[in-house]
C-alpha cells in the first residue's frame, strides 16, 4: 500500500496526548495563518462598474475579425518558453472556465470537446475551419484530389516549424496518420480516418503478431515523398476529405517525444511540442492549463500573450469567480441564465450563437409502436419545441425541424412536421392503432445523471399525455448503462432523446455518419436503400453543387420517414468580459466563442 | 499486545479480499464497460483494447485456459492452477500484490491507479487531518462545557450547532462560504494549483467545511458520554473525596467519556483523509475524493477496486489503532 506512516507517540498516558497530536498538526496551520493572503483581487468592484461604460460586448461576436495584430505588443515579450516559473509571463492572458478537465490530452486519442479545445490551441492540422466553417489552408497551403477523389496530394508550407523551431515536415503528418490507425493505440475516433486505404485493416491487426503488424504498417496509404508532400489513399471517393485533415487525429504530435514520454507523454507539455498558435506550459491535472503564445506561428503570433484554461465543476463557484474578475470567458449553466438575465451587468455581457449540434427524440423502428410511420407522425406533430426551448429548457435551444443545424453546410429549410395537435390526433387515428387507446405501453427512457433532466422528460410525458391522450412511462438510466443499451435494437429504448454535435462542418458528419444502414442510429433499426443511395453517390460525388443537392435530397427523405423527431438545436451561452474582444463566433465553438477562428485575434485589454 | 497486533494486521487480508470480491461482483454487474461511449469503437478495436488490457478474460477462473494447458500435456499442477486463475479478477489480486493496481481506464488506460492515488492522496489526507484536527479541537471543548453546563444557553448553542453542522450539506456550507468570502472579503473563489503545495492557508475554509459535520457528531458524542460518565458510582466517589471539580472532569469524567469518541474518530480519519468530491470539486482541491464518484460512472473498473481496497485498508487500519488506543485509555481493556 502507498505510504501511510503510524505515528509512534510516546507513552500517551493521558488524554493528554490527543491535544499534543492536535497542536503538532495545527502549528504549521497557525503558522501559515500569519503570513498574509497571497492574493491581492477585491477587484470584483470594477469588474462591474466597468461595464456601463463600455457596452458593445453582446455584439461583438457579430463583429469582424481585425486584422491579426501582429507583435506590436507594447508589455516586452518575455514569453520564450524559458521562463516556466512566472505562470502569467505576459499581461495578454485570455482565461477561460472550463467545467470538465479532460480525460486525455493526446491528438490521436481524445474524443471530448475539453481535451480539444486543449488541442486546437497547440496544434494545426493540414486545414482548418474558417468563420464561415469553411475549410481553409493551415500547414497546407494547398491540395488536391485526383480524377475520381480516391487520392489527396497536401502540399505543406515552406518553413514550416514546431514551436520550438524545429521543422514541421509531411513526415509528422504521416505519423499522425499511422499513430491514428495504430491498434496500440486504439483511440476514440480511430474509424473517423477509416476512409484512408489500409487504416481498418491496420486497427484490426493483432499487435502482438509483430510481421503482420509491420505489414499493416507498410501497406497504410499514407506517404511523404519529401518534405512538403503529403499523399493520401482512399479507400473511396471522399472529396470531403480536406476537411476530415484539419481534425485533431492530423495533429503532428512529436514520434520521438511520444515515445520519451511513455503511456503519459501527454501530461508533460515539455513533451506537447506543437505548431498551432499556443504552447502547452503548465498541465495541473483538475486544475489548471495554460499555454503561451507561438512566437514562430506560421501567421504570425497570436494578439495573446497567454491563454488559460480553468477548471471548476461546480457552476456556482465559477459564476463567483467570474463576478471577481478570475475568469474572463464562463458558459453559464442553464440553470443560473434567470439569475444572469436579471443582473443588469451580466446581462450585458451574454453571448449566444447556435451550435453544431442537433438533439432529437429517437425510438426503436424494430418493436411496437414505433415501427407505424403514421404513429411516429402523431408523436412528431404533438411536440411543441417551441415551448420545449423557452419556458422548459430556459432557452437554451432553439427549435428545428430538420437534422443539420442553421450555419453548417448542408442546412436544409423544413416545416414539415411542425407542432400542430389536429394533426397529431389525426395521425394517430390513421396509424394501425386507430387511437391512443389500442397502443402498447410507451416508455421514454432518459438519463438521469442529471437532476435537472427529470422534468423536461416530465413535461414531454405531459405533452403526450394532453394532446395525444397516450400515457408515456418514464424511465431513467446511469448514462453509461444507458449507452450501452444504444448498441443493438434489441435493448434499444422504445424512446429516448439524444443528441449529435458535428465532428466537421460537412453533411457527410450528419447524414451518413448517422443514418446510413451502417451509421451510428442503425441500431434503431432504421435502414433506408433509397437514403444510402443517395448518401453514398453524395460522399464520392465531386461537383459541391450536385453534391449538395444529393444531400439535401437525402435530407428531405429522413424528415419524411421521421425514424427520430428532430426536435432543437444547441445555443451556446457565454458570459465574455467587456475587456475581451477581437472574435468572430462559428456554431463549432462549443468551449469558448471564437474557439475556432478567432485564436489569433482574440485579445483583451485587462 | 505485539501478539495483538499480528493477528489483527493478518486479519486485514480477508477482510481486503472479501471487499475486493464483493466489489468486483458488483461492479460486473453495472451494464457497460470503459470504453462506452456514444460514437461506439469499431469492434475490432474494443477487442483490441480489451485484449490488450486483459479484459478479454473470464471475469472469476478461466477454466478454458487449464483445460488447454491440460491438453498440451502440462503436468505441472501449479502451471495449470496459474492457467486456471489467469481470471481478470486474479490477475488483478496478482498485480495488486505486486504492488501494481491496474490501469485507470479514465485515461485510456495510460496512467496507471497507483499514480494517480499517489499524486492525489497527500492533498486529500492534508486536508482531512486539518479537518479531523478542527473537528477534535472545536468538537471536544464543546461537549465538554455543555455537559458540565447542563441547560445553560451554553449547552443550548452547542445543540443548535451541532444539529446544524449534521443537518445541513456541505456542499451548501462550502458554496455559502465561497460566495461570502469572494464577495465579502475579496477572496478569490478558485485557487491556484500551487496555492496546495505544502500546508497552507487555502487548507483552512476547506478543512473547515470538511470538519463541521464530524465535529459536530464530536461534540454531541462528548457531551452525552460526559453526562453518562458523570451519574457514574466513582464520580460521586471522587467527589466525595473532595475532588475539586475541575480534576474531576478532567481525570475521571473526561477519561472515561473518550472511549465513544475515540471509537468514531477512527473511521471518521479514515474518511476525511480519503476526500470528499463535493468539498474538494467546489474548492478546486486536488484530492482523490472525485474518483470514488468518477470511476464509477466511468467503468474505470481498477480506479473502482484502488479506491474501495484503500479506503477499506484504511478503515482497517483505524479501527485497529482505535482498539489498541483503548488499552491506554482504560486500563481494565486488556488486549492480548
């Protein structure tokens, strides 16, 4: 057992030594006491007399992006990596609360939005996402795919180095690749980069089997014929694969490094050496991790001269430590919106803008009675989603009728569906059951980690109940259990709400991901040959015109069949700090606004 | 007395054991596992994962593995025993032994338990001895004034606080604190990581939060024993001898009355100095309290067995100070 020392007391005749234990452990605590408070803050007082004075904060993340400030900072620029003992080595330090602290923070192994927002910051993929979720050159400047999409030629930058000036070449990226498909590996979006010839195999190789693994290892179709080229095989057409190379699985993380640093590499930032905009500097598991800016950032430094990430679980502490001044950027959970709403200074300070992301109400196509169109119609009019996001959810939605969110390729219009009690009863009078009367027992299984989820599910119970006459079960799961019943129909809940946050700003994330007869919602038993077909020549097609013309075709075919009721999607809340600025809002940012392309401009003025 | 204290540390590994079995039977039976998520693993790598962390293996015995052996013309009775208890639940006994508990499945299996308790469980046990110390400090003192102070308002504050330390949550207590000291004194509300090297001052509001429930429990548990105590034949005894009162309490009463004290301030130690999630989440401390909640939702099956084992080990081991603390408190307990 680790170490747990019994203390030998002397002779502990009296009680007597009960106060002699106490005042051994109290001393250094008394001691302590006198030193003075080393935090010099009550600046919560101007914090918030501050911000009548200057208002335009709501808006500013309609504004446009200035022009990347390049290193004119005025506050001396001691920020070389060298100094590791002053944590905040410039005044330009951006902190943002963050509630969960990763689980891992390595590129080819991460899988939540915390570990990335670590990520994006310290490294570059071959592309990134523009304001406009465009995808834009990062370390490559340009690329190109052959006739038929099935091979994609990067070309990287000339010059290009690691924060620590090394040379960043096409070699990394390829390491990146194979570390990806990697069985030792075996990260959480592994299959993302199934598409590249040769990674399924690799993954499915049994590591222990040395020659078949190196073999797997050779036959990857991934090379770099020399410094500044990176050639990728497909295993079929993907003209959407540019975008797929700017995800965190493309971040050339250091073999050599990875390899010094063991199974824990990740936790050391010495080892974290990157090429995005940030430096890892300090990683204080639970706590805390700042990063400096990349003074040899290919476009120049970022406005910052330091970015932290605070973490703090409980909501109302971090709301505290946003009033005094600790943190500049707090998502505020919906719990709290009333109590900012109604604060003159934090009202103002609210940021919201939609987010990739899509919740739904998903049943099981494969059991009663939910496998009658007719009755996922009646269930799909009796939804006020409306009301679901104003009054129930506090507003933290807003509704949809259809799966890809407003500001993502791809979005499609739809009003089909839309709340309408007439319709609902007359659906369900049509459906097999003739009326509420005939339907099996409906259960509505929900996670319960949450204890504000309990009357939302309540609410949508009642709706059913008012204008269906159905009486909906409730049922609530541990969230990993009830996962684990999300894998196959035979234990898929009749009904249930999930959700889907978009990996990449492509239709390809949404339509096929999800609903193809292999997709992630296949085990609702839902599997569509006209909807694969019209996915399948979509993902290959090259023309973006057609293409998106094929998923929008697919799109309408899921509103029509209504294997799941789309119901709202996500907004983002944010309080900002009227001091911060510099940033342009995308539906990607899900941890902070201007998270995706924003980073070098970002700026505050403490 | 050393005799004691052999067999009752002996005894500490059944007790281990039937833990660690009853923990592994119930933690199995939690659907899911580590590498659940809602975008599931492609089959091939879950099998992958699971092989390479042994997971692949039957969960108690793996009788497959002894037959095989048995096959292959393995005489050797302890081969075929080890491929028999080649189980997830022996391997692991086997790597605990080792001194090896596994890997935390929360990190994707790249930091193993025995680190991360390492690098957690000194802030935790800090802060819990400051707790534990306040509790002893504060606790005592006033059981024992209302004891001997029976009905006075004295007596009456010490009920309302004690009932109010029991009754209400530390999460309430920790928050109120935070907003008050934040607001009120300028105090910031998170901290930063290096404010918890060594013994500092961030320990206090913490410690303090973390302590008002057993010192309260302390208080109580004093005062009624005191009072107990004091109807005793050999008080009035001492009192006929024309003791002074303070000598009583102090020698006679108090004595007698720490027996119950000392008895739950055993394994209240054991888990103070194993954390809390709720004080240590609100204060930002970096302890080992969140992974006896996190595990468990995780699947994280080896931080599930490292943390219960611990804190098993741990209570064990206080009940076992606590009873040999008794011989020294009253000489009529004799352990042999």
């Amino acid at each position: 057992m680790t170490s747990l020392t019994i203390e030998k007391g002397p002779t502990m005749r009296r009680y007597l030594w009960i106060i002699t234990l106490v005042l051994v452990l109290v001393m250094p605590l008394l001691a302590a006491c006198g030193g003075d408070d080393s935090d010099d803050e009550p600046e919560e007082a101007d914090a918030t007399e501050q911000v009548d004075a200057a208002t335009p904060t709501g808006n500013a993340q309609a504004a446009t992006t200035p022009a990347p400030q390049t290193a004119a900072e005025p506050t001396a620029e001691p920020t070389e990596a060298d100094d590791d003992t002053d944590t905040s080595s410039g005044d330009n330090v951006l902190r943002v609360h963050q509630r969960f602290y990763p689980s891992i923070i390595d590129p080819q192994q991460s899988g939540f939005t915390e570990d990335i927002a670590i990520l994006l910051l310290n490294y570059e993929g071959l592309t990134r996402l523009d304001e406009n979720l465009e995808t834009v050159p990062a370390a490559a400047e340009s690329w190109e795919y052959n006739a038929d999409a099935t091979q994609i030629t990067f070309t990287l930058r000339d010059g290009l180095t690691y924060s620590d000036g090394s040379a960043l070449v096409a070699e990394r990226f390829r390491y990146a690749v194979e570390r990806t498909c990697d069985p030792n590996v075996a990260g959480v979006y592994q299959s993302i980069l199934f598409v590249v010839a040769g990674c399924a195999e690799l993954a499915e190789t049994d590591p222990t089997d040395q020659a078949a693994y190196d073999a797997a290892i050779a036959a990857l179709g991934v090379q770099a014929p020399d410094d500044s080229t990176l050639v990728v095989e497909l295993v079929q057409p993907a003209p959407y694969f540019h975008t797929v190379a700017s995800l965190w699985v493309f971040f050339p993380a250091k073999q050599e490094l990875i390899e010094e640093g063991g199974d824990t590499w990740w936790q050391q930032p010495e080892l974290q050496i990157g090429n995005g905009p940030f430096q890892l500097e300090r990683v204080e598991q639970d706590q805390l991790v700042t990063l400096h800016a990349n003074e040899s950032y290919w476009e120049g430094r970022p406005a910052l001269d330091g970015f932290e990430y605070i973490y703090q679980p409980d909501s109302t502490v971090a709301l505290e430590a946003y009033r005094a001044g600790q943190i500049d950027i707090y998502r505020p959970d919906p719990s709290q919106f009333d109590a900012v709403e109604s604060d003159d200074t934090l009202s103002e300070e609210l940021v919201s803008f939609p987010n990739a992301a899509t919740n739904y109400l998903s049943f099981n196509l494969t059991v009663e009675p939910f496998d009658d169109p007719k009755v996922r119609e009646a269930f799909a009019y009796a939804f006020d989603r409306e009301t679901f996001c104003t009054e129930i959810r506090s507003g933290d939605c807003s509704p949809t009728l259809s799966l890809i969110p407003e500001g993502v390729p791809g979005a499609i219009e739809s009003d089909a569906f839309a709340f309408d009690p007439d319709a609902a009863t007359q659906a369900l009078a049509d459906s097999t059951y003739g009326g509420p009367d005939d339907l099996p027992e409906i259960t509505l299984t929900y996670v319960n980690d949450d204890p504000a989820e309990q009357p939302r599910v309540e609410w949508i119970a009642g709706q059913f109940r008012d204008v269906l006459g159905v009486e909906v079960t409730l049922e609530g799961m541990e969230s990993t259990a009830w996962v684990e019943t999300l894998y196959d129909p035979a234990t898929r809940p009749q009904m249930t709400t999930l959700g889907w946050i978009g990996d990449y700003p492509d239709p390809q994330n949404w339509l096929s991901t999800l609903f193809t007869c292999e997709g992630v919602e296949s085990s609702s038993g839902y599997c569509n040959e006209e909807f694969d077909a019209l996915t399948d020549q979509a993902d290959s097609e090259l023309d973006e015109a057609t293409r998106m013309d094929l998923y929008a075709q697919a799109a309408e075919l899921l509103i029509s069949e209504q294997p799941v009721i789309f119901l709202n999607n996500s907004l983002s809340f944010f309080l900002v700090k009227p001091e911060v600025s510099g940033y342009a809002t995308t539906a990607g940012d899900i941890e902070w606004p201007g998270q995706r392309a924003s980073m070098l401009t970002i700026t505050t003025d403490r | 007395m050393a005799g004691y204290v052999v067999r009752r540390v002996l005894w500490i590994i059944p007790v281990l054991l039937t833990v660690a079995v009853i923990t592994f039977f119930l933690m199995y039976r939690a659907p899911g596992g580590p590498w659940s998520d809602r975008r599931r693993l492609p089959e091939a790598t879950e099998a992958a994962l699971n092989a390479k962390f042994g997971l692949d293996k039957p969960l108690w015995f793996n009788g497959r593995a002894a037959s095989d052996a048995q096959a292959r013309g393995e005489n050797n009775l302890l081969r075929v025993g080890r491929a028999y208890l080649d189980s997830q639940f022996f391997n692991y006994l086997f790597g605990v032994a080792r001194g090896d508990f596994g890997p935390s499945y929360q990190s994707r299996g790249t930091e193993s338990v025995q680190s991360v308790l390492r690098r957690e469980f000194p802030t935790s046990a800090k802060l819990g001895l400051v707790a534990i110390t306040l509790a002893l400090l504060i606790g005592i003192p006033l059981g024992i004034v209302g004891a001997l102070r029976q009905g006075s308002f004295f007596d009456h504050l010490t009920l309302i606080l004690a009932t109010t330390g029991v009754a209400i949550p530390s999460f309430v207590v920790a928050v109120l604190a935070i907003v008050f000291f934040s607001s009120q004194l300028g105090i910031t509300p998170i901290r930063r990581p290096e404010e918890w090297d060594g013994l500092s001052t961030a320990y206090l509001l913490p410690a303090i939060v973390l302590g008002l429930g057993p010192m309260a429990l302390i208080a109580r548990l004093t005062r009624s024993a005191m009072v107990d105590v004091g109807h005793q034949e050999y008080i009035r005894t001492a009192r006929a001898k024309g003791l002074a009162e303070g000598i009583v309490a102090r020698r006679h009463m108090l004595r007698n009355a720490l027996l119950p004290i000392v008895t739950v301030v055993g394994p209240i130690a054991a888990e103070l100095v194993t954390g809390s999630i709720i004080v240590e989440s609100i204060f930002n401390v970096p302890g080992m309290g969140r992974e006896f909640v996190t595990s468990i939702s995780a699947r994280d099956y080896s931080m599930i067995m490292g943390t219960t084992l611990f804190y098993a080990f741990l209570v064990v081991l206080a009940n076992l100070l606590v009873d040999v603390s008794y011989s020294f408190l009253d000489p009529r307990i004799r352990v042999a």
